[in-house]
C-alpha cells in the first residue's frame, strides 16, 4: 500500500474545484501546497468542495491519498480515500468529496 497526500489551505480566492496531480516519485509521496491561484474561500466551501485527485499509471487499489485541509482561521482536518479497484489508475481523475460536515470541523 502507497500513501499520497495532497494539501490545500482555504484562503480568500473562490474557486470551485481544484485538479491535484500526484506524481509517484517514492511510495509515500507528499503533494506541494495550492498556490494563491488554487485556493478556495469559505463561501465554496460552505457546501462542500469537489477535488480532482489525477493519480499515476501503477497505483493499485488499497492504495491510499490523504487530503490535509488547512482553513485559514481553523485547525487542519484530513481527508482519507482509498482507491478502489473500480478506479481508473491511468492517469484519470478520481474525485475526493470534502463534505459540509467535514469542514465544519
């Protein structure tokens, strides 16, 4: 099992998806942090937040991609997924859900 960890920070830009690319380069491979340019403000993410997570040719299902989320004025929560044998792992797009009640936290 390999672990991936992407990281974005809610700042005050909207947005309403961000596409996170993880280049597999070592089997636990950290994501750099969203830019100014990639963040999200409190209003999108009021309602939850729709990422894109692009994972490499080789990923495996049980393999897993952690999403740190760090509010600007909160404490940092994660968001766990598990690829799953469905997954396409060719370099598709699958989708991590940040839920109202999860950045209520």
């Amino acid at each position: 099992m390999r672990l991936f960890q992407a990281i974005l920070i809610a700042m005050a830009k909207p947005m309403t998806q961000m596409i996170i690319k993880v280049n597999q380069l070592s089997p636990s491979q950290k994501l750099t942090e969203a830019t100014e340019a990639d963040i999200v403000n409190a209003e999108d993410f009021k309602d939850g937040v729709q990422v894109q997570v692009i994972l490499p040719k080789g990923t495996e299902a049980g393999d897993t991609v952690t999403l740190t989320v760090t509010p600007k004025e909160g404490q940092s929560f994660e968001v766990p997924y598990t690829v799953k044998g469905t997954d396409d792992v060719t370099g598709s797009d699958p989708s991590l859900s940040i839920s109202r009640q999860q950045n209520s936290k």
